[in-house]
C-alpha cells in the first residue's frame, strides 16, 4: 500500500509527490550568534526513532513547504501543517507550547500503526 500524506491545499496525495528536506525542529539563530550556534543549526540533527517533524515540499502539487509530523520507524503520519503556519505558530507560542495552525490529520487510519518497540523479524541481531 501506498503511503499517502494529506497536503492542506491539495488533499490525499501519495508520497512520491513529496520530497522531503529534513528536520523541521532547529530554530536558526540571530544574525549575530556565536559560531557554535550557527555550526549547530548548520550540521547537527538528532537521529529520531520515532515521531519528529520534518519539512517535505509538495513538488508534485502546490509546491507549498509543509510540516510533516511522522513516525520514522513506522512511516505513519501523524499530522500535516502549512511551514509558513507553523512557523507563525513557532514564533507566536511560549516555549515548549503546542504547534497551532492549519492541521491535517493522517489519511492512514488509526489502529493500522505499529507498536514503535516491534522489530521485524530476521533483522535482529542473534543472542550469544
Ligand atoms: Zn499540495
């Protein structure tokens, strides 16, 4: 089955239209910040198991940016946001606040998730 993911503007579309940035969570710093802050919003991302947020742009549709909540171990998305939203959300809410904006929820249904501890079998590595 297809992995589809819901654009605000376009509707129910397959990811293949998609091409996605990376993470969507670093803030770039002031113009005058230190150097460790600017090499740290340049070169390091956490390497998330598990729901992050990305920037994907609907190259095949509306070209819009958008903010893709996702499972990366499972693949489910979990919510879709317009990146100019949510970075009015960012910039308007207190920290550690929750995102608002033009959310989208999945079009894969609820139930069909997998549990985010489940391995696949024969990729585990033996016991000795
Ligand atoms: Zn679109």
């Amino acid at each position: 089955m297809a992995s589809l993911i819901t654009c605000p503007h376009c509707g129910v579309r397959p990811k293949e239209e998609f091409t996605i940035r990376g993470d969507a969570s670093p803030i770039r710093p002031q113009p005058g910040a230190a150097f460790e802050a600017w090499d740290a919003y340049v070169h390091l991302r956490d390497n998330v198991r598990g729901v992050m947020k990305e920037h994907w742009q609907h190259t095949g549709g509306c070209r819009r940016w958008l903010v893709v909540e996702r499972d990366t171990f499972t693949h489910d998305v979990h919510s879709v946001v317009d990146a100019a939203d949510f970075s009015r959300a960012q910039a308007a809410k207190p920290a550690g606040a929750t995102t608002a904006g033009k959310t989208v929820k999945s079009a894969r249904p609820a139930g069909k998730a997998k549990a985010a501890t489940a391995a696949k079998p024969g990729t585990g590595r033996a016991k000795p």
